[in-house]
C-alpha cells in the first residue's frame, strides 16, 4: 500500500512588528542548502523602502525570493492556523513556485521604465548642451574676429594686440582657479616642461594669424587657415604616419580652392599669405607635438591644458613683441585715438578682443571633451563659413565669384578630410580590436 509521508516544514516565523509580513527564517523555505538566486542590483529594493533584507553579496546581490514586491505575503501562513498540513505544504510550494517564477520579469518591468525614462531624458539635455556649446564657439568666434579686425585697423600692431590676449587668458584662468570655479592641476616640472613645446607652436601659430589679420581680410585669412590638413598630413607623414588614398585625394581641393582664392583676392598681400601659412604650420606641430608630449597627462582637461598653454606662450611672445614692436606703442596709441575719436571705443575693441579670443578657444576645449574628433572637425569647418560671411557682411569686403568658388572648394575639401580621417580611424579600431 502507497504511503505518504507528509509532514510541516519548519515554521515560518512572520514579522509583524513590520508592515508587511516579511519571512523571517528563510534557510527553512530555501531548504538545507540556503543558495539563493543572484540578481542584480539595480533589481533589488533596499530593506527601507519595503523590500527584502540582503542575505549577502559576493559577485552581485544575493537574496531569498520572497519579499521583493510590496505586497503582503499571502501565501505563507501562520503555523498556528487551521489550515491543515497539506493545504499548508500544496500552498507553500504554489507560493514558491509563482513567486520565484514572476520575480525577475516584474523586477525588469519595474525597473526598465525608469531606465528608459533617465536615457530619454539625459539625451536632449546631452544635445541641447553640445547645441549651447557650438553657439557659444562660434558666437565667440565670429565677435573676436570682427573686433580684432577693427583693432587692428587703427592700431596696426598684431604683436601687442597677440600679447594681450594671451594676458587676458591668463588672467581669466587665474580667476577661475583662485575662486575654485575650475580645478587647478598639480604643477610639476615634468608636466611644465612637457608644456614648453606646444606652447611654443602655439605662440608661432598665434602671433602668424594675428599678423596675416591685421595685412588683408579676416575672409581671406580663413580661407587659407582651412588648408591646415594639407600640412597636418605632409608633417605626420615625415614622422612616420601612413595616410590611406582617400585621405591624400581630399587634400587636392583644399589646395585648388586656397589657390584659387589666394588669385582672386582684392586685398592679396604676401604677407597676410605668409602669416596664415605659417600660423598653419604651427598649429599643426602644436597639434602633433602635444600627442607626443603630453600623454603622461591625460588627467589634465582642455580647459586647463589651454590655460598653461596661454600662460607660457605669454612669456615667450610678449618679450619678443617688445622687441619688435615696443618702441612703436605709443606713437601708434595716439594715432588710433585720433581715428576712432574716443579713447573709450578704442579700449573697447581691445578688450573685446582679448576676452572673446579667450573664450572662443576655452569653449572649442570643452567642445573637444564632450563630443567626437569628427563632430569637432566637421563643426570647425561649418564655424569657418559662418566667420567668412560673417565678416564679409559686417566690413563689407568685395568678393569676386571666382574667389568665393575658391573658398567654398577649399571648405568642401576641409570636409571630406575630416570624413577620410574618420574613417582611418575607425579603421585602426577596428583592426587594434581584431588583434
């Protein structure tokens, strides 16, 4: 004859100093073993909010199956109840069975919610701040040129104005690390030296625009300023990079559309030619030179990087800008007063130009941070048409159709580069992540 032995699990103990009834002794439900299934933690309440207690933790959360939901525990009885012991034993294994089986799909349905609800909502904030940075740039961009032009008409001296505007940079990162407003980095001799370099390409690039600025129209300046690649890929190449063949066939417009440009230009000057060539070049070496120094900082962000860079690059400029320029200063201030006629507006201009070049750059550094090397080249190039038409419209500068066809192909050809070296390095990644 069958037999049936069926006794009571150990009693459960119900906690009704709680709100809800929570199991108590849960080694007797799991059974002799006590494992427990493991969950994430993103999965799991805390004991505070009405969830389940944590059993323990080891690669993850780990906690009995009861109790993740805020509702009473109907299944599980009070031993002292009338029921009888099969109804107990069929009632407790039913509420083990379902509860165990619906626990990880109502976790994630409760969890996904609020999940999706953070990415949809960090999104368009992402957006809308690189849509405020990108204003910024070029806003800044476009007043710093326009008022270093005006300067630079009754003030024809790009040495001083150059140097200037380094000190404002330099006061300006002053300010912010005195007042905490940006963490100051730790100063040490390597990091100092590591510096000298770059900032000494930055100051050749720097001073060699501001003398092609003040020689012929900020339009044509840009527009040779836009065939930087050109010498980016011949200088990286001498080092020892490859190019592939997109890459050099992108140059060939920038060089045709610069050319062409250059021809046409009403206030062509081989000077203003020279200085936006040169300041191409030390760019570039600023550029190259950097990655090679500067990788033991990466700790260091642009914002700070760029204010160490202004500060030694004063040093190096405004002694040399003394010596070239210095005994000229006074002369030359008089002769702007006269022309603007208040020595206020004069002030003005300068001023505008030193703290809006500051704060174009600082803004193209925090760009650089948030967004990728491609958006960043495709949104100098677009920040290139907005500075040409813009000052184009403001100094009313003659342009003949063949010059701005020689523009627009240069910037046509900035574009595809930027596209080409995309593609290089995704590339690169993508056969460093094969290896």
């Amino acid at each position: 004859m069958l037999s049936m032995n069926l006794s009571l699990p150990r009693p459960v103990a119900i906690c009704k100093s709680s709100r809800h009834n929570r199991p108590i002794n849960a080694r007797a439900l799991l059974g002799r073993s006590g494992d427990a299934p493991s969950f994430s933690s993103s999965l799991l309440r805390s004991q505070k909010d009405g969830g389940a207690p944590v059993l323990g933790v080891r690669s993850g959360i780990r906690a009995h199956p009861f109790g993740f939901s805020s509702r009473p525990c109907s299944r599980i009885q009070d031993p002292r109840s009338k029921a009888s012991p099969l109804d107990r034993f069929v009632s407790l294994r039913h509420g083990l069975a379902s509860r165990t089986g619906s626990l990880v799909p109502r976790a994630a349905a409760e969890a996904s919610p609020e999940g999706e609800g953070e990415a949809a909502v960090s999104k368009p904030n992402k957006t809308l701040q690189l849509a405020v940075v990108f204003g910024l740039w070029y806003f800044q961009n476009v007043v710093f040129n326009i008022y270093n032009k005006k300067a630079l008409n009754v003030f024809p001296f790009p040495w001083f104005l150059a140097s200037f505007q380094l000190f404002v940079g330099s006061v300006w990162m002053f300010v912010l690390w005195s007042l905490k407003l940006q963490p100051c980095p730790k100063i040490s001799k390597p990091f100092v030296v590591a510096l000298l370099g770059p900032a000494l390409f930055h100051t050749v690039g720097h001073i060699s625009a501001c003398v092609s600025f003040s020689k012929v129209a900020v339009s044509f300046t840009h527009v040779i300023k836009s065939a930087e690649p050109v010498f980016s890929v011949v200088f990286s190449s001498f080092l020892g990079d490859s190019y592939p063949l997109a890459v050099w066939l992108s140059i060939l417009p920038i060089v045709f559309g610069c050319s062409l440009a250059a021809v046409t230009e009403v206030s062509f000057n081989f000077g203003g030619l020279w200085g936006a060539m040169i300041s191409n070049v030390g760019f570039v070496l600023r550029n190259i030179y950097s990655k090679k120094s500067l990788q033991s900082f990466k700790e260091v962000n642009g914002l700070n990087l760029y204010g160490w860079i202004s500060i030694i690059s004063l040093c190096y400029l405004f002694p040399v800008a003394v010596f070239v320029e210095g005994s000229q200063w006074v002369q030359g201030y008089h002769k702007a007063i006269e022309a603007v006629g208040k020595s206020s507006t004069f002030y003005f201009w300068v001023l505008l130009s030193g703290v809006f070049y500051h704060l174009y750059n600082q803004s193209s550094y925090q760009a650089l941070d948030d967004i990728s090397p491609l958006t960043f080249s495709v949104g100098n190039t677009m920040k290139r048409v907005v500075v040409i038409v813009s000052t184009v419209l403001v100094f009313r500068n003659p342009v003949r159709p063949l010059n701005a066809l020689g523009s627009a192909i240069a910037i046509f050809g900035t574009f595809l580069y930027s596209q080409a070296t995309s593609a290089k390095k995704a590339k690169n990644q993508g056969g460093e992540k094969k290896s």
